[in-house]
C-alpha cells in the first residue's frame, strides 16, 4: 500500500474518513473476491486532489470497508446507514416545463444511468476474462433491439482513430480513463472489452466497461428533458429484463464511485449561460441551493468552453430517478432565470 502520507493535505473524503481508528480496524479486511484496503483507496492515495477518493472493487466491499464507505457516502448524498434506496422511473410524475422553450440557453440533454452485472466484480476488480464475458453478454442483449433501440454494437479494439475522435468530440463516446480512475485500476487491458452501442440516430448509446459495466444513456440536441427521461426509462427497463444487474435495497443500485451509488443517474444539460460564467460565486450558490453540479463540457474534471457549462443532478442515493431529473429541471429553471436577470 502506498504511503498514507500522501494525505497530509488532501482535502479528499477519503483522507477525512480514513481516521487512524477506521485504518487499524480495516487494514486486513479481504472481500471473497480477495479485494482489500489498498484496491479501494489507491486512486485517493495517488491523487490527493481527489474530491473523494475512494473506488469500490466489488458489491461486497460496500460491507466490509462500511466503516470508511458509510460516512463518505453520508457526507456526499445526504443518506443515512438506516435508509432505504427507491425508485421511481414514471417519466408522468416530473413537474415538467421546459425550462428554455424558445432554445435560447439549452444546447443538448442527456441523462445516464450506471449498472454492474450481479455476480462480478466492480470494473476496479475484475479480471479480464471476466470483463471480456460481460462485454459479450451486454453486447448480445443490446444488438437484439429493434425499433427506436436498434442499433449496433461498436468494441474499441480496431475503432478507427477517426471515428472514434470524432464520437469523442461529438459527446458520445468515452475516452480512456483519467488518472483517478487509471489509479482505480479502470484502466487495466483497454481498450480490450471495452465498447459502445448506440442506435441509428445515437439518442440511445450504451458504454460497455468504462468505470461501470453499462452506461445506459438517452442524449438529443435541446432541452425536451422529458422526452430524453421517457427514452431512458423504457431502455433500463428492456435491458433489466434480459441482464440481472448489482443491487440492494439499501444502496440501490452498485456502482464504482460511492457517488454514483442509488439511481446511478446523472441528467445534464449543456447550457450557454455566460453572464453567470462571469460571476461563479453566485453561480455556485444557486448549483448548491438546488442540488446540480456545474462541470466542463468535456467531462469531468475539463473546463468550461465559451461560456457553455454542464449542469446535473449531484444527490443520486435516497432520492428516485424522478426526483434526480427534477433536481435538474428545477436547477436550470433557477440558473436561466439568474442568467437572463444578469443581462
Ligand atoms: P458521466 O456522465 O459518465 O459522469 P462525463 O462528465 O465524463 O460523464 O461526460 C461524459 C460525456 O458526455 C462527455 O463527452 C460529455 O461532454 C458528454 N455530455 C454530458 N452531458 C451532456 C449533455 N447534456 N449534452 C451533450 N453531451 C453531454
Ligand atoms: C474524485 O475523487 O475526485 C474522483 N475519483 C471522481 C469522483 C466522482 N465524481 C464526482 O463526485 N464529481
């Protein structure tokens, strides 16, 4: 394991929970699978800038590292040890107005959900065998589609660099792994196993083995965010019919990142909102009051481009799909009010 020095000024999660106490008691814990402390917390050690830090390897760890995972994932969803997850994925029940009817501010929406294949190890642990049988299993369910779910399934290894620079840029693709997640041991064997199903008009794609098994994702230009949750919803539920997904009652469904854990949604928009670009202190209040994110247009952890933010739901555990779409209606709303206030 690496030296825990290396958290002496990390203002991480991870370095504010792995107390002296917590360490001792879980230094030489092993899930079945033979995962322990140091799988977990390698990306924190090796990138004390982390916001969290940690990485599950497995469903099991949740139990066995609880006493590290419990107040980490208290702290960032607000969700207690005596919780239940819920679900809710009636696109019927949003409150639902579009927030930018004329399409002044909203570029594009896209709302995704994580899922884990029961019975395997998390991407952080599993082995390439293992990863290589869930591409084919995921791939086999998705190229069976038909209708507006139709599509193909595109693996990484001998994707042209054009093509896949091209998706890349588009938004629709992953790239490979930054180095949190290179740390996490997402990395391992890429681009092998690794791929994405998208349909004809690429509303619907699906990312085979990046930091989860599936990222199951709806994605148009504008903002008919309803329309993008109602497209999702009826793809979770096919896929659900055919694959058995990583899930309990308590943390709802599993995921790599302690913050992806529950509804393993995040609905975003890409939104031009300048004014407020320029005055990120009230920008930031207004994310935090209504529960939303503010990222780059390239992914996590990239910058923002010509004023042109991306906006989502941050709480995912304890909280339904409706309500994490509806955290993000209402934080665009508000933001988009601000924006034109600002002028
Ligand atoms: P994730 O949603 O998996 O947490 P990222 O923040 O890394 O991941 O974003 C993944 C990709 O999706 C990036 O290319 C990003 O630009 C794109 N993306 C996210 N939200 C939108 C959106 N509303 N419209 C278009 N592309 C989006
Ligand atoms: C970190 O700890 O900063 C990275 N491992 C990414 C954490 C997940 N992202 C997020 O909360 N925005």
């Amino acid at each position: 394991m690496k030296n825990l020095n290396l958290l002496k000024d990390s203002k991480s999660l991870l370095s504010k929970y792995l107390t002296k106490k917590v360490f001792e008691e879980l230094k030489n814990r092993t899930t079945k699978d033979g995962f322990k402390l140091e799988n977990i917390i390698n990306s924190g050690l090796e990138n004390p800038d982390s916001g969290i830090g940690v990485y599950a390897t497995d469903e099991e760890c949740y139990k066995i590292f609880a006493s590290l995972f419990d107040p980490i994932i208290e702290e960032y969803h607000g969700f207690k040890t005596t919780q239940k997850h819920k679900s809710n994925l009636n696109p019927d029940d949003l409150k639902w107005q579009n927030p930018d009817p004329k399409g002044e501010f909203i570029i594009s929406t896209r709302i995704r959900v994580g899922r884990n294949l029961k019975n395997f190890p998390l991407g952080a642990g599993i082995s390439k065998s293992q990863r290589d049988e869930t591409e084919q299993k995921i791939s086999e369910t998705l190229n069976s589609f038909e209708g507006e779910l139709g599509g193909k399934y595109y693996p990484l290894e001998g994707m042209g660099e054009s093509d896949k620079n091209l998706l890349i840029k588009e938004h629709f693709l992953f790239k490979e792994g930054d180095r949190f997640l290179k740390s996490a041991g997402l990395n391992r064997d890429w681009a092998t196993g690794r791929g994405i199903f998208h349909n004809y008009q690429k509303t619907f794609l699906v990312w085979i083995n990046e930091e989860d098994a599936l990222r199951i994702i709806s994605m148009q230009k504008g903002g008919d965010i309803k329309e993008v949750f109602s497209r999702l919803s009826t793809a979770i539920t096919k896929i659900q019919a055919k694959l058995p997904f990583a899930y309990n009652d308590h943390l709802g469904y599993i995921t790599s990142c302690p913050t992806n854990l529950g509804t393993a949604m995040r609905a975003s928009v890409h939104i031009r909102l300048p004014n407020l670009g320029a005055d990120m202190k009230t920008f930031q209040q207004i994310a935090d009051k209504y529960y939303v994110q503010i990222r780059g247009i390239h992914g996590e952890h990239s910058k923002s481009e010509g004023g042109i933010y991306d906006i989502s739901n941050k709480r995912r555990l304890g909280v339904t799909e409706v309500q994490c779409v509806q955290d993000m209606i209402d934080g665009v709303t508000a933001l988009i009010a601000k924006e034109k206030d600002l002028n």
